[in-house]
C-alpha cells in the first residue's frame, strides 16, 4: 500500500523536473536559437526578402512654418521678429526598395558576412492622410537661398579681400551682392508648399551675381548643387534617390551583429567631427535591429540627415497592435551643449563654443556648407531662446523621437523619427537683413516627422511564427508543472490516508 504514492511522488517529481529542464530551459533555448536562423540577411529569405522591398506603410509628414507677418519682417529688415504659423501635415508616402543588395553568400557556414547595398527612396504625396491640405497651398517662408549664397559670398570675399586692406572692404563688396540680388528677401512669400518640399522654387534671380565674373576678373561663381536647374527646394534632389552605399553585417555569425553597419561609402568611419569617438560608425539604418534587446542597452542609429549616430535609451514598456513593445527615446544629454555635456564638445565646430547651443546639430559640415542647423521639432528639450522667442510649444508627446521594437526579435513595430529644418540668420552688411540682432535668429523653415507601422500582415505573420509558438510552449510546460504537482500532492493524500488507514487497523 506505500508504494503507491511513493511512485506518484516520484512520478511526479519526475514531471516537474522535465517540465522545469524543458519548459525553462531547452524550449525557449530552441525558440532563440530559431529566432537567431530566421534573423540572417540571407538571399531567398523571408527576412531578406523583407528587407530589401519593405511594404510596410512609411510616411514622411511635413509641417511648415508659415510666416503670417512677412511684410513686416522684409521691411523691418530682420528687426521684427517673425510670427510662425505651422501648417501641416503634408503626408508623402515612401517606397524603399534596396539597389543590388549583394552578398557572396549560399551557404550560412561559409557565406560573407556582410551585406552591401544602397537604398532607393520614391516619395508620393498622400491626399488622403492630407486632408483638407494641398502641394498648392501658398506660404511665406524663411528664404534659405538667399542667406546660403550671402554665406557663400563671405567666403569668396574673404579670399578676395587681401591682408591691410582699408576697413569695411569686405563688407563694400557684401553690400554689392545684397544690391545684385535686391528682389530677393529674408522671407519668402507665396511658395507653393510642394515647391518648399520636392519640386523646389525659381531662383534663377541669383543669376544676377553672375555679374561679379566681369566686376572680379579671375572670380567664377559656382552655385551649390542645391541650385540645380535654379529650382530650390528643402528635400529637392532626395525623390528617387539614395543617401549612399551601406555595408552592414548579415548575421549569419552573431545574431547580436544583425544589420550593424560596417561601412558606409566604403569608410568604417566618419569625418566630419573633432574626435573618433564622434566619427565612430555604429549601430544600425534605423530600420532593422538586432534580436533579444535589453532595457539596460541603448540602441544605437546613424542618421544620414544628421550626419552622425545616435543613442537611445529605455524609455517604457508599451502594446502595438497587441505586441509588447519596448520603446526607445533620445536622452536628454544626446544633444546638449558642451557647457552641459563636455562629452558633446566634438560636436561643436565652432570658434565661439557658446554658440553651440542644446538641442541643435550644426549639419553645414556636411552640406557643402549651407547655413542648416537641425534640431529637435519647435527646439523640444533644447535652448529655451529659441522656442520662446519664436512663439514655438514643444510638446514631447507629438516632438519627440520615438522607435518601438520588439525585444525579442528587434522587430520594428512602430517608429516617429522627427527633425526639424532651421537656418541660421545674423547680421550682415547687407540691406536685406541688416537689423537682425547681434545674436542671430536660428529660423525654422519646417519640421518632419517620419513615420512607419508594422503592417496588419506582418503582425500576424509575427504572432503564428513567434507569438503561438511561444504560447503553446508556456501552455504546455504550466500544464505539466500542474500534473507534476497534482500527482505528488496525492501521492501525500494517498500516504496520509494509509497512514490513517493504518493506525486503526492497529487499534
């Protein structure tokens, strides 16, 4: 009669364990080691077919700043500030499709561990998302043009200008250059907003400035490449083209090195910055990630627009779609100013270090010098000047940069990349802005916002391939701990009845 629950107990001890070995430690072993299999940029593969046609719906939505007082900033000559009305969005749907993505790979053992490829970006303006807003919609905006040619001309005064010359030369020939181009303004008015975006406005008048090749003998003017076909536009040039060649690691080796970039137009580094730590070329396009991602480690992205990585942190635990999502936000000390973060000094190429303010990425060095300062939209977490001065209300809600993945996969499921488009104004010699302050204005032109969803297909793709999978394993490893338990908890019913049974027999 005692053997009986001693082999219950045993049984059921034995139900437990393999529960617990099976359940806790060899499934979920098998489910990350599938996980790693699947996650490899492999031609023929789901994951790669994926990768280099995405379908998922991904918007690039703009919000300009109007400006509803333009006469009176043109005739105050930059002494009246501007009032900002910001109009938006003007939604533009993306196609991302890779160019000859190629790997010397056939077999996972012995293939090349990298991936080269460049991405072609196609936009379409989307009159549904839109609304009520049109491409032909007319607004006055900040006109950069005519602040990057005056910048330009600066510097081919300052070459021009020889040392000991009587001063005020240089400012003698700026003022020439303001008159040759006299129609043009600080601010622009009645721009079509597609012609603010893609399409790009007249500015054949620079032309004009061709007429110092006669005043200067040996001077060539040469416009920037922004002017081509003398239409200028703030994303005109960017439909239907590419930011690069990229290399990035298949992982086919180390599912931690899964899309990290390796190279970017054929360099393992940047060199724009005053530090390799800064020009260091890490993390990934922003689009794929690495799987099994933990709360402690930020992710890291290079940004093509900003020419430099990024770090971004844990941020919270949320539900897209019904997937648990982790979401990642830049930390306040990404962007701030020397003075705050001496870590950031590299970023800072200015003489004057004061200058380099917070919440702003001076892209100039990589923009052929134009005067574009990037930063977050309406100046969310940086200098309060700007904001303030500019009527400007960041919100961290709709401003702020935000990607949500899943930890498990690194599958993006949603994503708000936001940056905004400003342009350094200050004083200059010349009649169109001659009354701007001594410190400048840093005047923004638009903001975008960036925006991508894991699509319906997708997620139910993701929940029978991962999700069930996972879930029948919890299910059935609960199931036998709960047969494991039951079988030893009457094991020691059993044993305690014979126990019972077996005193009275004695008494």
């Amino acid at each position: 009669m005692q053997t009986s629950p001693i082999v219950l107990s045993v049984i059921g001890a034995i139900v437990i364990i393999l529960a617990g070995v099976l359940g806790f430690a060899v499934f979920p072993n098998v489910v990350e080691k599938t996980i790693e299999k699947e996650l490899r940029l492999l031609k023929g593969s789901d994951t790669w077919n994926k990768w280099a046609d995405i379908e998922a719906p991904i918007y690039l939505n703009f919000y300009i700043f109007n400006v509803t007082n333009a006469d009176e900033v043109i005739e105050s000559q930059g002494l009246v500030m501007p009032k900002l009305q910001e109009l938006g969005p003007y939604a533009y749907r993306q196609r991302r499709q890779k160019i000859d993505p190629r790997s010397e790979c056939r077999n996972p053992s012995t293939c090349k561990q990298t991936v080269k490829y460049e991405q072609n970006v196609t936009y379409f303006f989307d009159q549904e998302k839109s609304g009520d807003l049109s491409e032909d919609d007319i607004v006055n905006v900040v006109n950069l043009p005519l602040i990057a040619v005056i910048k330009m001309a600066e510097g081919l005064i300052a070459g021009l200008v020889p040392p000991g010359s009587p001063p005020g030369t240089a400012d003698q020939f700026l003022a020439i250059i303001g008159n040759l181009v006299n129609t043009e303004h600080l601010i622009k008015k009645d721009v079509r907003v597609g012609d603010v975006t893609f399409a790009g406005w007249d500015v054949s008048s620079f032309l004009a400035l061709k007429a110092l090749e006669s005043m200067l003998p040996g001077v060539i003017i040469e416009f920037p490449s922004e002017f081509d076909g003398f239409r200028f536009g703030v994303y005109k040039g960017r439909n239907g083209t590419t930011d690069g060649e990229f290399e990035v690691y298949s992982g086919t080796k180390a599912a931690s090195q899964f899309g990290q970039i390796k190279n970017w137009n054929g360099s393992p580094s940047l060199t724009y910055w005053n530090s390799s730590k800064c020009n260091a070329l890490t993390g990934t396009d922003g689009s794929i990630f690495p799987p099994f991602l933990e709360k402690e480690n930020p992710i890291v992205i290079f940004n093509t627009d900003l020419c430099r990585t990024l770090e971004l942190t844990f941020k919270e635990e949320r539900t897209v779609q019904d997937l648990k999502a982790y979401r990642f936000a830049p930390s306040r000390q990404l962007l701030q100013g020397p003075d705050q973060n001496p870590e950031n000094m590299c970023y800072c190429l200015r003489e004057n270090t004061t200058e380099c303010r917070s919440g702003i990425i001076d892209v100039s060095v990589c923009r052929n010098g134009a005067p574009i300062i990037l930063s977050t939209p309406h100046f969310l977490d940086g200098f309060e000047g700007f904001s303030l001065a500019m009527g400007l209300e960041p919100s961290r809600e709709k401003h702020e940069t935000t990607i949500d993945i899943e930890h498990r996969t690194g599958l993006l499921l949603e994503a708000h990349k936001r940056i905004q488009v400003n342009v350094e104004v200050k004083r200059k010699y010349v009649a169109q802005f001659a009354n701007v302050t001594d410190d400048g204005m840093l005047f923004p032109i638009l903001w975008v916002d960036e925006e991508a969803a894991i699509s319906e297909v997708d997620v139910e793709d993701f929940k029978d391939r991962v999700e069930s999978p996972i879930k029948t394993i919890n299910i059935v490893r609960w199931v036998f701990m709960a047969i494991g338990i039951a079988l030893v908890l009457v094991a020691i019913i059993v044993f305690v009845a014979c126990r019972k049974s077996k005193s009275k027999s004695h008494v």
